[in-house]
C-alpha cells in the first residue's frame, strides 16, 4: 500500500496537484482515480485566469495512472470456473434462452425497430393474472384486510373477508402479517388446510400437524427432496420422474446431486402412466444408484392428464411393494376438463386401501395459490401434506424449514382463503363462486379450442387437454431443419421455436426442456391468454407451421 500511495503522490505531483503529500494519501489517490477514469482531478478551486492556464494531461501522466489502477485490480474470485458446477450444470427451461430471446425482442420493439409483428406473447409459462385474468375479489379482499387492519372498520369490506382476516391476524405476532410466524406457517391456517383436505377427500382424516406452509409448492417439493437425499457412488439416491416433466424436478435433482431416474408417459394413451414402464424404469436404475422417491404429476405438466383412480391405486401399490417415497405433485386439482375425468387425490386413495397402505407408505403431497382458478403466482402461497415420516425425520424436517424462517405471510394468508372460501349463507359466497366458475369454465373452453386447432394443422398432434394449462403437441420438423439446428448447435425444437419467436413474436418452451422420447418433438404453449387472443396466436402458429414446412421440405 505505501508504494501505491508513494507512485500515486509522484503521478499527481506530475499532473500538477497542488501539495498532494499535504492532503495526505486519500488527495493523491483521488487525483490519480480522476485521471484514470480520464476526467481531471478535481481539487481546490482555482481562479479563473489559472483554470484557463491550467495545462493539459500529458499522455505519459495518464499512461501511469492507469497502470496503478490497473495494479490495484485482481481477479475476480467467483468465475465460470470456480462456481458450483451443479449451479452451473442445472437448467429451467420455462425461464431458459427462448425467454431471454423473448426479452430482448420486447426491448427492440420498445426501441421502435420493426418487426412482422407489434408484441411479444409469451405463452411460456402459467402466469395467468399476466395473461390478463382477474384476481379472485374475495381472495384480495381479506389479503388487503390483513395487509392493512385499519379497512377493518371500512364498511366497503364484506363481514365474512373481516372474520377472516381477525382469525389469521389473532395467531400473527403483533397482530401483524408483518411478523415473522412459526417455520412450519400459522396455525390457524394449517388448521384450515387440514380442515380442506378433509372435505375434498371425503371425510379421510387430515392432521394439522402434518401440515407445512410453503413459498409455493416448490419450495415444499425441493425441501422434501433435499432431505432425502443421501449416499454416493451406487447407493446415490435417485429420484424416478416422469417424462415429460416439469422442469423444477431436474433442476432440484441436480441442484442436488442426485441421480434423475426417468419414466416415460404413453403418449400414444393420452400420455396415461403405466405402472410396467415405472418397473422397467426403477430396474434399470438400480444397476447405477439407489432409487428411493417417485414423483408424480397429476394433473399433468406440461401434458394435461388427469390420472384415473385405476392408476393412482397401481402406483400406490407399487410404491408400497418397492419401498419408494412418493411425491404427489397435485396444484392443479382444481383444473379438470374433460367429461368423464375426476381428480382422485394421493391421500384419499391412499386412505381407502386399507391400512397396510395407508400406515406404511410415505407420502408427501403439494398444492399452491399460483394455480387453480386463483393465478395467484406472485403470493408465493402453497403447502405440503407429509404422511408417515419417521418422528425423527419429522424433528429434521422442521430444523430444515426454520433455515428459511417462514413462507410469506401475505402468501399464507393467500393460501388460507382458498382453503377457506365463502360457504353458502355467506354474503360473499355467491360473487366468489360465480367468479371461480367463470375462470374454470373459460379454461375448459380454451382447452377445447387448442386441441382442435392444433388438430387442424398438418405436421402436429396433440392429445385431449383433460386438466392444468397448457397444451403439448407433438410437432414434425423436417430433416432439412434439424440439420440446419445442428449448425446453429441447437436441439431441432429449440431451432423451431426461436424461429416462432423471431416471425411470430409468439414465446413457448420447446419440449426438449422437459424430456421427450427420441426422434419426437413437442412444444408447451399455455392455454391462459384471452379466447380471442388465443385464437389469433393459434392461427398465427398455424401460418408460421406450414410455411416452415414448405420452406425444409
């Protein structure tokens, strides 16, 4: 240091500084900073006439500045090369490059360049308030109560969204949504969640102290599988998914360093499971690591089916008979279509085969705000049901959440109204169920419409959307455009994709970002945006398809 600060008093006594070594260390460093960042030093106001004389920077001067400025550089300590290569390793396609395409393209739009269109779609992902859909009023309405207590004495508010808020505001510390709550969430709310699942089941008892609050239903899926998993080399823990997935689960597998065990849905049956290729599956991964957890998706993402009770019991079964964990990932329950389709929870069918299964097999199972007829996305609300943990695990369970204090408690309150909503007799029951209704019943719709216009274009295929948000056609792209991808170092649906983007403006996922079998291609386009907007973006992808077709025959 006392040779930088020696050099840096000579180069500004060549810059003529006045007195640097009077102002001490800091007068001279400063000085040298302000000629390296090539602007003059600033120091005490001369006159007029001497500011005029003042002489300029001699190119020698700026030349040794800018080496001390270089000498008290270093490098940097976190690089591509020293990060966590598991950070590194992990992608989410739904955030991936075809989005960050899709922002660059807005910013150019923005800049007035032109383009064959006037705005990006995204139809990327399931942000239904950002495809336009209105927030549940009584959801907000006890949410704005708890935010803010003082609308308790508005008149503007309904009698039944006040009770609410005072129960949830009575278990937060200072009567306040502001206070930090217990790791596992507020009481009162997992009381209500338990009170839900006992209704939705059928009468299948619920205990609230099975119940955990979570930022959405990732966080309860990630904290779930970073508990489970263990060992190394062969006794790695593997973690058996479903192909096509949702990419938070190969994401979290390789956060975490364990092994992804795939298990391919029938695609060719409405993408329905079947319990021989789960056994082909777990055999061929016992030769390489440890299988130990099933995930299961129901209703689908990204494929839209709804799991028959038939199924439920076989995988049930299977798990039971395997010794595997199972992960029931159910947010969204409340997005069923098709005539004939009924959601059959994990738990109620866990329940109704007896207690061999029902006192052995664990479970852990998850529901969020973000989905549903609510789109409460940003809330971050969700929770986790586990059955049958070891009480010890339990203990561990509950240290691991308190790492994170607790979910948002605007989120848990979120959570709460719909586990809670309006009952008949209420005076906001029937805005609220007309609401729900009219959400649920135009998703049913647009499902409908997506299926057959994608049915309607040569060179595409897509089965019945029987539940969730999106649809998951298969595409045929020529061989002609998979070379071309090749060239570009892309995956052939990567290739069509981006190209959509670029002519289009319309944003989807290609369906290599959530595993596809080989030699298929697919792309994942919600179902959220408007009808009328729907319909154009599908008559646009219908255009842009047989265009590319003809141009890669």
């Amino acid at each position: 240091m006392h040779r930088f600060v020696l050099t840096a008093k000579q180069a500004a006594a060549s810059l003529g500084c006045r007195n640097p070594g009077s102002g001490g260390k800091n007068t001279a460093l400063r000085c040298t900073t302000s000629l390296a960042a090539d602007r003059p030093p600033r120091g005490p106001r001369l006159p007029r006439l001497a500011r005029e004389r003042t002489v300029r920077w001699s190119s020698a001067a700026k030349a040794s500045a800018v080496k001390i400025n270089e000498k008290a550089s270093r490098e940097k300590i976190l690089t591509l090369e020293s990060m966590n290569p598991l950070v590194k390793a992990l992608e989410y396609a739904v955030r991936g490059p075809i989005v960050l395409k899709a922002g660059e393209i807005e910013k150019e739009l923005r800049k007035g360049i032109k383009k064959p269109f006037t705005e990006v779609i995204k139809a990327n992902i399931g942000d239904a308030h950002a495809m336009g859909q209105r927030p549940i009023t009584f959801l907000r309405q006890v949410v704005a109560l708890c935010t803010y207590p003082n609308l308790l004495d508005s008149p503007s508010f309904p009698e039944d969204a006040k009770k609410r808020a005072r129960r949830i505001l009575q278990d937060c510390g200072g009567n306040s949504l502001g206070s930090y709550t217990a790791s596992p969430g507020i009481n009162c709310i997992r009381e209500d969640v338990a009170s839900y699942i006992e209704r939705r089941d059928g009468g299948v008892p619920a205990d609230p102290d099975n119940i955990y609050l979570t930022t959405g239903a990732s966080d309860g899926i990630t904290t779930i599988l970073k508990i489970l998993v263990s060992g190394g080399g062969k006794s790695r823990t593997g973690v058996m998914i479903p192909i096509p997935q949702y990419p938070l689960y190969s994401a979290a597998i390789s956060d975490l360093d364990a092994i992804q065990v795939n298990y391919y849905l029938d695609e060719e049956n409405c993408w329905a499971l079947d319990v021989n290729e789960l056994r082909r599956s777990l055999k061929e991964a016992k030769a390489y690591c440890n299988p130990k957890v099933l995930c299961i998706i129901n209703p689908g993402n990204p494929t839209g089916q709804v799991q028959n009770r038939k199924s439920t019991e076989d995988v049930i079964h299977f798990a039971w008979e395997e010794k595997l964990f199972l992960l029931a990932d159910e947010v969204y329950q409340d997005n069923v279509y098709s005539e004939g389709c009924q959601f059959h929870s994990f738990k109620k069918i866990l329940y109704e085969m007896g207690p061999e299964y029902y006192n052995n097999v664990e479970l852990a199972s998850f529901h969020s705000t973000s989905k549903g007829y609510m789109g409460e996305c940003g809330y971050r609300g969700g929770y986790m049901e586990v059955l049958n943990l070891h009480p010890e695990i339990k203990g561990q369970l509950v240290k691991l959440l308190s790492v994170r204090l607790c979910p948002p408690v605007s989120g848990q309150a979120a959570m709460d109204v719909v586990v809670n909503p309006p009952i008949p007799g209420e005076e906001s029951y029937s805005q609220f169920i007309k609401e729900k209704e009219s959400v649920l019943n135009n998703l049913a719709k647009k499902a409908k419409l997506t299926e057959d216009m994608f049915n309607n274009i040569p060179g595409m295929h897509c089965n019945p959307l029987q539940g969730a948000m999106y649809a998951f056609p298969q595409i045929f792209i020529p061989s002609k455009a998979i070379e071309e991808a090749k060239v570009h170092k892309m995956a052939p649906d990567m290739f069509y994709c981006m190209k959509l983007l670029e002519e289009t403006g319309i944003c989807v996922v290609p369906g290599s970002g959530f595993g596809q079998r080989e030699g298929t291609y697919h792309l994942r386009m919600t179902i959220l945006p408007p009808a009328e907007k729907l319909k154009i973006l599908l008559e646009k992808m219908k255009d842009f398809h047989i265009k590319f077709l003809e141009k890669y025959a």
